[in-house]
C-alpha cells in the first residue's frame, strides 16, 4: 500500500479513535472516509500516470522505430483499443500491459 494512504489511515484512525477502541459519529466516519477514498484515487491516478510508456520507450524495447511504432499504434489501436493517442499529436502513450500487443510481427520485419 502506498505510504501517503497508509498515513492517512493512521491520522483517521487516531482522529475517530483518539483513545484507543471507543465509538465515533456516522458523520465524522464519512469525513474521513471520504478523504481516505480522494487520496487513495489521487495516488492511484499519480501510480497510472507514471507508468505510462511513449512512443520512444516502445522503440527502443522493440529495437525499432518512432515511426513504425506509431504505424503499429495505429493499426492495433482500431483493431484492439490499445493505447491513446494524445489529441492533435502525434504521441501515443501506453500502458505497461499494453506493449506486448505492440511486439511487431517478425514476418514484416526489414533484413
């Protein structure tokens, strides 16, 4: 688990449970309980987002190039829905259990 969402775990616990086991109000448990979704999703979003691969990244795995790469995007993305292309570029960005599906076929490769 993440450490930000594990710390705000422990500062809700603490503020609904300030001496130890006890009861606390519906209302103070949907606050913080709210907050721990909104940090958990934000964290989640950050881990996505830096995962994400480029065009550039896929080349240099695959041995290939910028362009092939984009030509491949293309096809496997109407065909599969793999990848997405950011809006008036010519950048893709993929995730990380999309790039095999990016692997070029070896019967078209150049010799």
């Amino acid at each position: 688990m993440n450490q930000n969402v594990e710390s705000k775990i422990g500062m809700a616990m603490q503020a609904m449970f300030p001496h130890g086991a006890g009861t606390t109000s519906h209302a103070r448990v949907g606050h913080w309980l709210d907050t721990l979704a909104q940090v958990a999703f934000r964290e989640g979003e950050n881990g996505a987002l830096m995962s994400l691969l480029t065009v550039e990244d896929v080349a240099e795995q695959f041995g290939i190039s910028t362009r092939r790469v984009r030509a491949i995007a293309r096809n496997r993305h109407e065909r599969l829905s793999i990848g997405w292309q950011v809006p008036a570029t010519n950048q893709w960005l993929f995730r990380p259990c999309e790039v095999e599906s990016l692997r070029p076929d070896e019967r078209y490769r150049l010799k």
